[in-house]
C-alpha cells in the first residue's frame, strides 16, 4: 500500500481495536455472554434507547425468560408488559415472533448465517452483523446510528445517512475498514466510539484514537457529518382517553396488533372533542359521570406529536352481562403492571397523586 488512502484504511482497524482494549466498554451486562439469545436481546433493546434505560430492562426480561424457548412459549401480554415503557413496541412483537420462528424452524435455536438471521422478524443486516460477531465471532460489518456518524467523519462522506445513496457509501466504507480478525473488539470499539467520544454534539476529538485520519477533523466539518435530516414540521394530533373507573378498578381496552401501541392496553379513545357521556352511552350502554380532566400528556412519534387528554368518569351503570373482548377492569396497581404504553402508565400515576390530595 503505497498511497495516503491505503494507509489510513489499514491504520484505522488496528487503531479501534487498540483504543477499545484500553478504554472501551467492557461491564456491560450482556458483554459478559456468548449466548446468542442474550446477545439478540441487548442488539433489539439499544436500537433508538440508551444503554443506562436498557440495562434494568434487560435484567428483568432474560430472568423472566432465559431462553428462546421461554420466550417463545410465552404469552405476548407477558413479553409486551415486561416492554413496557421501553417504547418502539414492534421491537418485542418482533421478538415474540421471531422466538417463535426459531422454535419451530431452528430446533430453539439462533441460526449461525446472515441469510437465516436476516429472515427472522425485526432483525437487519446490521443487527444481524453484530449478533454473529459478538455471539459466535464471524466477520460482518456494523452500521448502526452511532457507527453512521463516526464513519461519516472519519471518511468525509457528506450528505443524510437515510437517503439510500449515501448509506450505500456508508456500507461499502463499513465493509472496506472490516479487519480479518480482532472483530469482536472492532466492533464493540466502534460502537464505543460513537456512544462516548464521537458525539454528535461537542465530540471529543482529541481522544479518538482516529483522529488523524478523520477527514471531517483535518477539514474543521465535524459539526456539519454526517448531514442532518431535513426538517420539517411534524403534525399535531388531539385525542381524547375516556378514563372509566368503578369500584376502585380502571378499565382497558386492548389495542389492534398492528400500529400505534400495537397488541398493548390503553384507555379507550374518542375524538379530542366528543361528549364523553355520549361516547361511553352509545359504545358501551354505560352511564357515566365525568370528573375533573387530567393534565394533557404530550406525547412525540417519528411522524406527529399527540396531545392526549385524559377524561375520567366514574361509571354510574353498566349494562349487566356486557363484557366485550378486548375489555378488561383492573385496579390501579395492577393496570400499572400490565402491558401499557408510558402515557397510559403517566395517567394511572396522575390518578394515584389526585386520590392522595383527596
């Protein structure tokens, strides 16, 4: 290798793994295991959640469920309620899921090639890539959010990582700096150096162990790799949560499988201006007295920001006999315990904090 490109691609490998040895991560929980199955977990848990929100979270799933086939065997009530407040919900559907699949295609077991571990619900080539390094130690490259922006410094691409243009750029830079071997410490050393040094705001470059061969640093562009989305505005969405309550019980509805909150229970909802009194009157034949409104919770998705207004009544008369499924009454404490999704968890706490007062 003769050329400046040539060096730095092959300084870059040996100077991650280096770094990583000396003052990457080494004490996190699921780095202490070779079992795929744990390894799977921490890979679906950290995508778009921080490392110290994981952690409880994924001590109390792999104690709940061990194995793949724990899991798989369970009910999905139980895998969603252990989520909850977790966010991104498809996350653990996927997981169910594919628990499921490798039970009956795998013998309960997690497959060993990309093509098989791609195929399984809720995994892509970048998961995949670092369940098969860190698990059974094959070569594949990683490109995760935190990787994205170290590599887009380091190699100077310019230009939004989710337009597929410049992700085909990114990827082919993931696979040319892939090391033969060392790939376990590479890989954890690169998603070290994005979560702890290559910041995306006030990095700090002088304790990257590539800093002199990162091209965003040589030219003073750090703070503009890699492009930023392009912004716009999110819409604004209202909807109103019917909070009936009876004899000391709330009532949940459970969601539709797929969507928002997808297969967890929530408190009905209606349109942000309808008669509550009416609404319940003609969905359930109840009789209803309302109570003074909650605070409105304001919640944010990827594409719209929801304003939810919590209506609470107190149910005067419900029909005998009417039990729809999908309809349960829980005490407070329990409901806090089931599979909810953290706004309907921020009303059951804003009941509990007015009875106190009361």
């Amino acid at each position: 290798m003769n050329t400046r490109a040539d060096k730095s691609i092959a300084e870059f490998a040996p100077a991650m793994i280096a770094w990583q040895k000396k003052h990457g991560r080494h004490d996190l929980p699921w780095q202490q295991t070779r079992d795929p199955y744990a390894v799977w977990l921490s890979e679906i848990m950290l995508q778009q959640t921080q490392v110290t929100a994981v952690i409880p979270y994924y001590k109390r799933f792999l104690e709940r469920f061990p194995t793949i086939a724990t899991l798989a065997s369970a009910p999905a009530d139980d895998v969603l309620a252990l989520w909850s407040g977790l966010g991104y919900y498809s996350r653990a559907r996927n997981l169910h899921r594919a628990a499921q699949v490798m039970v009956a295609g795998h013998g309960g077991k997690f497959p060993q090639t990309m093509d098989e571990v791609t195929a399984l619900p809720g995994i892509g080539r970048s998961t995949a890539a670092a369940i098969l390094v860190f698990a059974f130690g094959k070569r594949g490259a990683i490109l995760d959010g935190n990787v994205k922006r170290v590599l887009a410094r380091v190699r100077g691409i310019a230009g939004y990582p989710g337009d597929s243009a410049v992700a085909a750029q990114l990827w082919e830079q993931a696979e040319l700096l892939l090391p033969k071997t060392g790939l376990r410490a590479y890989t954890q050393g690169l998603m070290d150096l994005g979560a702890t040094v290559c910041a995306r705001r006030n990095p700090r470059c002088t304790e990257c162990p590539v800093q002199t061969l990162c091209i965003a640093q040589k030219n003073g562009r750090t703070a503009e790799l890699p492009t930023r989305k392009p912004r716009k505005v999110l819409p604004q969405r209202r909807t109103q949560m019917l909070v009936l309550q009876r004899a000391g019980e709330v009532m949940l509805e459970k969601r539709p499988p797929s969507g928002i909150w997808g297969g967890l229970w929530c408190f009905p909802e209606t349109d942000a201006d309808a008669d509550a009194v009416a609404v319940c009157a003609q969905r359930y034949g109840a009789r209803v007295e309302l109570r003074e409104a909650l605070p409105v919770i304001a919640h944010g998705f990827t594409h719209y920001h929801l304003d939810i207004l919590p209506q609470p009544a107190l149910v005067k008369a419900w029909p005998p006999g009417v039990s729809e499924p999908g309809l349960i009454w829980l005490s407070v404490e329990e409901a806090v315990g089931a599979a909810i999704p953290t706004p309907v968890r921020d009303i059951l706490e804003q009941l509990v904090a007015r009875s106190r007062k009361s």
